[in-house]
C-alpha cells in the first residue's frame, strides 16, 4: 500500500484527510506532537528537530504538510510569534529530513494560505494578483520562501494557499455555528467582506490530485470557485440552522465579543477577501462544491457519511 506521510495531521484538516486517502487505497502515516484518540498510523515529532520521525519516509509515495499553529486566537506577540515559527521552523526541518532517506517522496504538497492576497473588498484575486500587507501575508510569504528553499531538486512541489475549509467535524463552520446558535448570526459590519471557503472534500480531492498528478507543480488556489460575501455567508448558514434571531453585529461589539467571549481575533470577521482557482480550473479539476448551497446541502444533510 502507498504510504502518504502528514505531517501536522492530528487537526481537523489531517484527520479528514487520513480518512479520505484511506478510501483511495492510501496508507497515510500522521506525523505531530500528539497523539490523536484514533486509530491511525502515528509518529511523534516535534516540528523542529530531526529524529526517528525521518523513518517514515524512507520509500513514502508523498508528503503532505499541514504543520501550523491556529490563527484562530488573540494575535499576543508570543502567538504571532508561534504561528510564524510553527509553519517556517517545521518546513525547514522536512527539508532536512528529505535530505537524509535514501529514497525520499517525488511529491511534497504544502498548505498554505489564501490570506496572503491580503484583505479587499474590492478585487478578486486569482494566481495572477499581487500579494497583501499585514501579519497574514507576511507569514504566508515567509512559509512559501521557507518551502521553496527546502523542496529537494529532484522532488515536485505543489503549494495550496487554502481558504477557510467548512467540514462537518472542525474548522470554521463550528465557530460560526455557535455564534448563529446565539442569535449572533447577521452580517458583520457592513458584510461586504469576502469569504472565500472549501469544502473539505474538494480539498482532500485536490491534494490527492496534487499527488498522483504530475502536472500540479507551483502555487494554486485552493478555493471554491464562487467566493460570497460575510452577508451572504451567514444568511444561507442560518436559512440551514433556522435560529430564532440573527441579529447583525457592529464592529465595536465583534471586537469585544471575539477578545471577551471567543478568545479570538475580531480580524477573521471584520477582514476577508475574495479569491477565484483560475489554475485548478485551467487544469480541468471539477469540484464537487461549487457554490455554497450545495456544498451546505452535503454538510446538513446527516444521513450522508
């Protein structure tokens, strides 16, 4: 069986992603600081140095790198801290570990992060667009450097700036379910704000194609191909959770809210942007979620698995 190794793969995105290759006939290997109450294959590492970790790519078909610490936090200068060195420090040591089996992956697919095209209301962004200032894009930057300057030469590379990925068992969609269950789910602000998301599945499809498909090599965008706004976003989640109040919030009460009660930063609501895969669709990927109906119909709908 072809041995997939992940590293960070204890999360929500790891987890969906194990049990996703699992059904394609993969072996997927999860590589993280803890251990998760499921039955999988697991090492432990510790995101930094080398060690008996590097074994499991000895012969590995791929490697999928999902190692980062949440942004879903208040930005403390220790957090902004942590979540640059917790994508920079473990890419560099991936590379080191390449560099030290006989017979590495020929694949390396790597998260990243569509945030780093920034915050507008105003364009949309593809593949093509500039990148944005601020926290966000300058740890997307860094994390890509970092990546770049560790991919062996003889191993392809396929990076995905990813945004905000909906599934039924973690993610995004849990924090903005709660807040539509306090009646708190109306549009942020003004509500123009761009929500760009995935649905889980696409991107598990994706990064499997990434995999098994020579042609994924580069930067892609890993979004659905219909991006809405924070007010439209929030009216079809709460046409699905039917609460009895959705009220709209202002911005001084989401800065409150996010610091107070959520333990967050107020940032992620009050800022987005819209960004479209033109390269995923040049190269013919077909989503299985393209707009946010369907893709809300598959995540409410619990007679699915």
């Amino acid at each position: 069986m072809k041995r997939i190794v992940i590293t960070g793969g204890t999360g929500f995105l790891g987890i969906s992603l194990a049990k996703f290759l699992i059904e394609k006939g993969f072996q997927p290997i999860l590589v993280a600081r803890h251990k998760p109450d499921l039955d999988f294959d697991f090492v432990l590492w510790d995101g930094v140095n080398l060690g008996d970790w590097c074994q499991v790519l000895e012969g590995a078909t791929a490697i999928v790198n999902l190692a980062g610490r949440s942004v879903d936090c208040i930005k403390t200068p220790d957090h902004c801290d942590e979540i640059l060195r917790s994508r920079v420090d473990s890419t560099k040591v991936i590379g080191e570990a390449l560099k030290s089996v006989k017979n590495p992956p020929k694949v390396w697919v790597q998260m990243s992060t569509a945030h780093i095209y920034g915050d507008s209301v105003a364009q949309v962004c593809d593949e093509g667009s500039s990148t944005g200032y601020g926290l966000a894009p300058f740890v997307g930057k860094a994390w890509e450097k970092a990546f770049l300057a560790a991919l062996p030469e003889n191993t392809r590379g396929a990076r995905l700036r990813a945004s905000f990925v909906i599934g039924r068992n973690g993610g995004a969609l849990s924090s903005l379910k709660r807040i539509v269950n306090l009646g708190l789910g109306g549009k942020v602000g003004e509500g123009k704000q761009g929500m760009s998301w995935i649905h889980e599945h696409d991107l598990n499809d994706m990064i499997h194609e990434a995999i098994v498909d020579h042609k994924y090599d580069g930067f892609y965008i890993a979004s659905a191909p219909k991006p809405v706004s924070n007010q439209e976003f929030m009216k079809e989640l709460r046409s699905r959770m039917r609460p009895l109040i959705g009220l709209s919030l202002p911005l001084l009460m989401v800065k409150f809210g996010a610091k107070y009660i959520f333990k967050t930063d107020s940032e992620l609501a009050i800022y987005g942007r819209y960004v479209k895969p033109a390269r995923l669709v040049d190269q013919g990927f077909v989503f299985k979620y393209p707009d946010l109906s369907q893709a809300f119909d598959n995540l409410f709908n619990h007679k699915e698995n």
